[in-house]
C-alpha cells in the first residue's frame, strides 16, 4: 500500500463575480522511483477525463501554470473537469534538498510514477497538458498508456535526445553558465533574456534565489539526457490520441515544435491558449453547448492553427473557421498552434 500524505491548501486567485473559491488537496504518493506530489482542484465529473498538468523545469505546478488557470475565461473550462497538477520530485514549495549523491529519477521514470498517481486517485482517464520537460514526461506517458490518455496539450516539446554537437555544446555552457542561466535559456528566447522584460525578471529572480536550486539542477540533467521519442507522422511509433501542439513564436523549441507571444505562451498570452483549449476539447466531444468567447468572435485575434482531431473515440469534432482552426482534409491526430 503506497504511504499517502495529505494537506489542505486553499488558492488565493481573481475571482469572477459570483465565483468562490476553489479548495485545493496536495497529496504525495510513494513510488518505485520515490515520493511525488499532486495537488487536486474540483471534483471528479462523471464520464469526463481529468486536466492533468505537468511543469517544465525550473517551474513548479504554480509558477508554470497560475496565470493560464486563472485566466477569466478559463473558469469556464476548469468547472467541467476536475485537475491534477504534478511537480516532479523536490520541485515542491518546501521541498527538501536531496543529499548528496541521490539518484534523481529519468524523464521515463518520472513517466511510470504516474499510474499511482492515478490508481490513488482512482481516475481512469486524463487530458495532459505538459510544458517542455512535462510535455515529454506526459508524451512518454501516452505513448505506454494509450488507453488512459485521451488527450494532449503539448507546449514547447522537444521530442529529441541531445545530439553530440548538443551534448559537446551544453557541457561548454555548463564551463561558463550557472545552472539558473542555463535553465533560463531554457524557458525563453535570447531576444526576452536580452529585453529582460518584467516577466523575466520575475522568473530569474525565482530561479536564481530558489532553495532546491540543487533539486532542480537534478532534474535538469534529467531532461538533457531524455532518449528519443521517435515520433512519426504517420505510423505505429506515435500517439494515438488527438494532440494539440503549442509553442511561442520566440520560444528556444520553436524549430523542434512548429513554429505573437514568447518562449513560454502559457504565461505571456493566457487568453489564447484558452481560447485553443477550449476548442480542443469541443473537438473531443466534451462542453459542446459552450458559446464562443470574445477570442473566438474578433477577427482581429492572432491565434493561427492547424485542426486536424482524430475521432476514433466516437466523438465529433465541430470547429469554426471563425476561431483561425481550419480542419484538415484527412483524418489525423494533431492541432498545431502558433500562440
């Protein structure tokens, strides 16, 4: 039996007229590969997958996401599902440093800690939406488990293993960078580091001054020695639930994603992010009544996408050329937004 721990958080947001507060449980749960924690927010909905979120490194569940879950029009989202925010081991506020010589789990480790994870919370389904680090984590996840998996927000992926120029290239940076410069460069473009706007400021100061800043040294190395995912367009090695793939157009990933907000769009343009959202879960078949927000109904509004949902779980997709989602000709897997 997995040694269970569980403490009462309540979140201080905006809150919409008429809202209340949504309480919030953090749980941790042992694993083969250590102890991980989760926070939980709502109630389960019935025949209705879970959010399940996993953050880059660097970030914990609230510097990565805050500001897209708290988005006004995300309240409309959020109150049909309830969400799963997972932080990687010692990425916890509080978190201990791990002593010296730990072992930190892989990114494919980190992976197969998620099914207890959903055995203690006994969900059967989830939409993951994962930033960078988290985005691979949870497509290694799918990719195992794709009967649990029925849908995938990917911000910022790199699918591929570091490459020898990248490998040679990073341990030069490592000669001449800290470990929060490096992490940094990571999360945004050169062009944001060099305009050291009020968001990036904000961040270095996070991870510059963080106390499990050897905690998140760990968990990078993990991430810079991620295998290959081996993707294919079209073939057996892919996901085989509906992905949306989204990166900013100055994002660090922008080559290995697809190519007006920066590296991390889920902070800089949350409104459009919701606005995609939304519409990727309409495409599953979930909130169809849902109206269009002021996003959907401006021209004017800059998200640009590619639709192409795969319906193989009985669902229809139903998309408005009006939203900037033009749906493919032929059935695929994969929505592709420019933020």
């Amino acid at each position: 039996m997995a040694e269970l721990q569980e403490v009462n958080i309540t979140e201080e947001k905006p809150l919409l007229p008429g809202q209340t507060p949504e309480a919030a449980k953090t749980h941790s749960v042992e694993t083969p590969y250590g102890s991980v924690t989760f926070t939980v927010y709502g109630t389960p909905k019935p025949k209705r997958p879970a959010i399940f979120t996993y953050h880059d490194v660097g970030l914990n569940y609230k510097t990565c996401f805050k500001p897209l879950f708290d988005f006004g029009d995300m309240q409309e989202i959020i109150k049909n599902f309830v969400r799963v925010h997972v932080e990687a081991p010692g990425m916890e506020e509080g978190a201990p440093v791990f002593p010296l010589g730990y072992q930190y789990p892989s990114l494919d480790q980190l992976a197969d800690m998620i099914p207890a994870i959903l055995q203690y919370l006994n969900f059967s389904t989830i939409i993951g939406v994962g930033v960078g680090a988290g985005a691979y984590i949870l497509s290694r996840f799918a990719l195992l488990n794709p009967d649990v998996v029925e849908g995938l927000v990917l911000i910022n992926i790199d699918c591929n293993a570091k490459g020898w120029m990248d490998w040679a290239a990073h341990k030069l940076t490592g000669l001449t960078s800290s470990i929060s410069e490096m992490i940094l460069e990571h999360l945004f473009s050169q062009e944001e580091l060099s305009g050291d706007s009020e968001l990036v400021q904000r961040y270095r100061d996070i991870i510059m001054h963080a106390p499990n800043l050897e905690n998140i040294e760990l968990f990078w190395n993990s991430y810079n020695n991620r295998r290959d995912l081996h993707f294919e367009r079209r073939g057996d090695a892919n996901l085989k639930c509906p992905v949306m793939l989204v990166v900013g157009d100055q994002a660090p990933y922008e080559d290995a994603v697809m190519a007006d907000s920066g590296g991390q769009p889920q902070l800089t343009q949350p409104g459009k992010l919701t606005e995609a959202f939304k519409y990727f879960v309409q495409g599953m078949g979930y909130m169809a009544s849902s109206c269009m927000t002021r996003l959907s109904r401006s021209r004017t509004a800059s998200l640009t996408s590619r639709a192409s949902i795969d319906s193989g779980r009985s669902r229809t997709a139903s998309q408005s050329s009006e939203s900037g989602i033009v749906p493919s000709g032929s059935p695929g897997h994969t929505m592709e937004v420019s933020s």
